[in-house]
C-alpha cells in the first residue's frame, strides 16, 4: 500500500455547477504564507477530478510552445484547460468548434479554478445533448437553474409584440342594432372562438413545432438562433406554448444549445 496514490472518482459535471461550487482551500505545508486547492464541494460531494464534455470556443499557445489553454462552453458556463511542457499534447489538436470529453482535476490559481488534463477526446456534438440529460437526472433542479434565466430574459421581450385580436368588430354590428341586440350579437361570437376542438390544438401544436425547425434551419449559416429571435417571430403564439415545444425538440434531439439561449440543428 506504501506509495499508492489515491483515484479520486471522475465526477461528470458542467462548467456552470463547478461556479456554483464551494473552493475549499488548505495552507501550503512547504509556504505557510501560501494556500492551495484541496476540493470543491457541490451537491454533497468532495470533487477534486472531473469529467467534462463541452466545446471549444478558443486556443492559446505561449511562443515558447511548453503551455497551451482551451477555452471550454457547455451551454451553462465557460472554464479554462490548462497543459504545461509533455501534457501540452493532450490540447493541440483541438481547435474552436470541436466538441471534447475532457478528464482532469481541478486546480485553483489568481482567483481562477481551472482544469488539468489527463485524457481528452474529440467526440460528436451530440453528447453534449446525451450529458445534459445525464446531468439534469444527476442534480435535478440545480442543473436546471443554470439555464432558467435565458428562458426569463426572453419573455418580456416578446410579451409585448404580440397585437390584439382584431377578428371581432361588434361597432359596426351595433350602430345597425338597437341596444337588445347587443349582447345576443357579442357573446356568441367571443364564446365559439375560445372553444377549440382536439385535434385543432394538435394541428396548432404540429404548426409550432414545424415553425420552430424551420427557423433554426434557416439560421445554420449563422451558427444557431437565439430563442427570443425565435418568440419574436412567432409572435401569434403564446411564450410558455413556444419554451414549451422548443423543451421537447431538444429533449428528443432533434435540436441543441450549444451556447445557452441558442439553438441549433442536430
């Protein structure tokens, strides 16, 4: 047993959890005058390695090639990889754009905790979907929160644009009626356009569904579409109608996030 040095357990994780973690510092035995990175406590656990998967939205290379930082989004945070001198092989052949399941611990250096590398891997950008879901079972509404304000920016932006219904015009009907008439001429009318049958709704439903894949598809060339652009553009539904459906799309995979708030095709 002399010698061994203890594994810790790989937990999955995402950028925006780590944030939300508690730094859990210790004093230095060789510089008391310093303090070094123990654990980062989240959900009950002690975490000192994990297992990431996210994209790589920038690189950094030092001119004397012996140190190489990724930059890493997940769709709920960004954190830095950090390689020094023989590691560095591990980062460069990942550039922007690559979507890499990363295996590393963490470390803690000028107010920033970063990741160092022990195996990366390029992967299809549809794990991120595939570890969303392993994390929303994981961490239940912690992981869900980090997501929730997107969706509440989005709202007061289209409440507004939607117009009100201009399909009843009583003012014309009533200067032709005497005032008897007028409450067997409005009511009616209001009452037979609430009513909705079922398979009205699922026609209006399908209608949404098709009309959000279309605009996300138009907008490939510029890498996504921000969901309030969505909203916005399909004003005659309702916001939670819309947040709704674009939940089922990513959920079946037809659709992911790869930045929070915006959307693209799979």
């Amino acid at each position: 047993m002399n010698g061994q040095i203890k594994r810790y357990t790989a937990y999955k994780i995402s950028a925006g959890l780590i944030a939300k973690g508690n730094i859990q510092l210790e004093t230095d035995k060789n510089d008391p005058t310093k303090q070094r990175f123990r654990f980062l406590t989240l959900d009950n656990k002690e975490i000192n390695r994990i297992n990431l998967i996210a994209n790589v939205i920038d690189t950094f290379r030092s001119n004397e090639k012996n140190y190489i930082t990724l930059t890493l989004d997940d769709g709920t945070g960004q954190i830095r990889v950090r390689a020094f001198s023989d590691n560095i092989k591990l980062l460069e052949n990942n550039q922007p754009g690559d979507t890499i399941l990363i295996i590393g611990t963490l470390r803690y250096f000028n107010n920033e905790i970063y990741i160092l590398p022990e195996i990366v891997k390029q992967l299809n950008v549809k794990w991120l979907l595939v570890r969303k879901l392993e994390l929303e079972k994981e961490y239940g509404e912690l992981y869900k929160n980090l997501e929730q304000p997107t969706q509440l920016q989005a709202q007061p932006k289209s409440e507004p644009v939607p117009q009100p219904n201009p399909e009843p015009i009583p003012s014309p009907e009533i200067s032709k009626t005497t005032t008897q008439q007028e409450p067997v001429i409005e009511k009616p009318e209001i009452k037979e356009e609430k009513i909705e049958t079922t398979e009205q709704k699922q026609d209006k439903e399908l209608g949404v569904r098709e009309k959000i894949i279309e605009i996300i598809n138009a907008a490939e060339a510029e890498e996504g579409v921000n969901i309030d652009k969505i909203i916005m553009q399909l004003n005659s539904y309702k916001v939670e109608e819309i947040n709704n459906k674009i939940t089922e799309l990513l959920e079946e995979g037809t659709i992911y996030e790869p930045k929070p708030g915006r959307l693209r095709i799979l």
